[in-house]
C-alpha cells in the first residue's frame, strides 16, 4: 500500500502510519521532497494494493543525507541490545569526526534497529550530486565500518525510503533477545547549516593511479625482458622510435637481414609484436633465409649481414641476451 500527504495534513498521515504499524507492518517514507503533482495519484490518503511509486526522477531536490548505521545480524531479525549499542558507537565516532571537519551537527535519530544521522543538504537531483553521495558514503563507510556495524552505501538515491520516525521497527518476530523497538527522534541541530560539496568531496574515495598499459614481451634469457631498443644498437642498426596505437615503434634504417633492402617492412616494427610483424613480412621481404626457420647458433654467418653486424648478433647470442 502506498500514499501521498502535503504539508496540511501531517495529522492524517500519523493516523494512517499509527494505524498500520498496529497490525506489524512496517511505515516508510521518503526524506527528500517529491513532485507535487504526485499529490493527485493518492491524495493525502492511503491506497491499498496501490502500484505507482516514485521514482528518482520525480524527486525535485536532494535535502538529506542518509547515515544508516546498521549493525550485522541474520536477515529478518531485530537487533540485540548489544548490537543497537554497536551502531550507536559507530555513529557517534562518525559524529565526532565530521564535526571536527566542521560538518554541522546532524539530526540523529534511532531506526529501531540502528542509528541514523541526517545531515542537511541543499543539491540538485543530477547525477553529479547522486555520484558525489555515493562516493562520500563510499569513504565514509572505509572509515567506519567494523564487523560489528556496517554504514549502508546502497542509500545513495535521491527516492530512497527511510522508517518513520514515532513507529514500532518490526523486523522478524518479537523476543527478548531481539525485540521490536520504537523508533524515534533522539536529538535535533541548534544550528540550521548545510553540508558543503567540499565537505562531500573530502570524503571521496581516492582514485587508484592508473596502471600503464601490459603487452607480453619477448624474453632474451631466463627471467630477463627482451628490450629491442637495447638490441638494435648491439646489432649496428639506426632506428627511430615512437608511438603508434598504444605501442611503442621502431623505424630501422635497414633490414636487419639484407642492409640493401633499405627500411624494414617499408614502415615499422613493434616493440611488443615483433615476432608477428616478422612473420607477416616474411613473404615480400628480399631477404636471405626465412623468419620461421630454426636460428643456427655460433659459429654462423648469415649471408648478406654485413661482417660487424654479424660480429654482434654471434655475441648477443652467445651471451643469451
């Protein structure tokens, strides 16, 4: 069942709430201030079987935010009194911290089962101010949380229901050990003042430092990564070397297996794919021998590498480099 209530009738809406909270079910309402012309779906009354609800997007302005601290319990139960006292600790070291940042002081409240602390807010409903409350909660709830409480980050909606405050919380069935509680106002701000959007944001989350970018790469030895920029020099080769699509290229100044066929593959060769660019080359390339073929080890002279060269490519291999 659902309803609407303007301003005039707060009265009807506590008798409708008293009403159905006596028979174990639990009121809800939502914090921030909605379309007005909802008024019209259900006016200022209650529908029963009602299937229209509100949506984000008919919420007008965001004027709350939500600290729900909620202790860890079995679904469907009420909390212990010890656990109620967890979340209230949890609250109130909360409390303390954001108004030694110079946070106003909250509306806090007891949902029954946990503890609440409603800050003021004067923000659009964007998706900015949505993002932005959902990543203070996000920072918030790494400060705070323990085993024993957690801060709800799913309560970062601009429609987002809350108890109403005055009704029974009856969660699961009642026993001593976890019985229905009253919720209710605990303390109210002498100071009407709103959290800023830099006290939000001193909250957010730290972004992690982007990680460069992982290509496989050739291994010359055991434990060692091939670096062709190194190599080249070895083997009496010029090149140039840029970037080209997130890769690092290597213009060379002639073939590395015919120096009279001028540039390599007429363009260039990747760092990180060298073995594909080889291959790929293979069939147009006038060069002596083939790529896919088993390398001979020392003592060899490929034909059409120029003795020096030759020289240190023998070494380079001896060495395992």
């Amino acid at each position: 069942m659902r309803g609407y209530f303007d301003g005039e009738h707060r009265q009807a809406l506590a008798e409708h709430a008293t009403r159905l909270n006596r028979t174990g079910a639990a009121v809800y309402v939502i914090l921030n201030p909605i379309d007005p012309q909802l008024l019209a779906r259900y006016c200022n009354r209650v529908e029963i079987g009602a299937s229209s609800t509100t949506t984000d997007a008919q919420i007008t302005r965001r004027l709350w935010l939500l600290l729900d601290f909620d202790p860890t319990r079995p679904t469907d139960t009420s909390a212990t009194d010890a656990q109620l006292g967890s979340a209230k600790a949890a609250a109130r070291a909360c409390w303390q911290a954001l108004q030694a940042e110079g946070w106003p002081d909250p509306l806090a409240t007891e949902s029954g089962n946990g503890t609440h602390l409603l800050y003021p807010l004067d923000l659009p409903n964007d998706n900015e101010s949505r993002d932005l409350i959902k990543g203070t909660l996000a920072g918030l709830a790494a400060r705070f949380d323990t085993d024993q409480v957690k801060l709800d980050q799913s309560v970062f909606n601009a429609g987002r229901i809350t108890k109403l405050y005055g009704t029974v919380a009856t969660k699961g069935d009642h026993t001593p050990l976890a019985p229905w509680r009253l919720s209710r106002l605990v303390s109210t701000p002498e100071r009407c003042a709103v959290v800023t959007v830099d006290q939000l944001r001193a909250w957010l989350p730290a972004k992690p430092a982007a990680q460069p970018a992982s290509y496989p790469r050739g291994t010359g030895r055991a434990g060692g990564a091939f670096d062709l920029g190194d190599f080249l020099p070895r083997l009496g080769i010029a090149f140039e070397q840029d970037t080209h699509e997130g890769s690092e290229r290597f213009k060379l100044a002639h073939c590395p297996f015919n120096p009279g066929t001028g540039r390599a593959f007429r363009s260039a060769a990747s760092a990180r794919r060298w073995p594909a660019r080889m291959a790929t080359a293979a069939a147009s390339m006038p060069c002596t021998g083939s790529f896919g073929a088993k390398r001979p080890t020392p003592p060899w002279r490929p034909c059409g590498l120029t003795l020096p060269s030759a020289n240190r490519l023998r070494s380079t291999l001896a060495r395992g480099h």
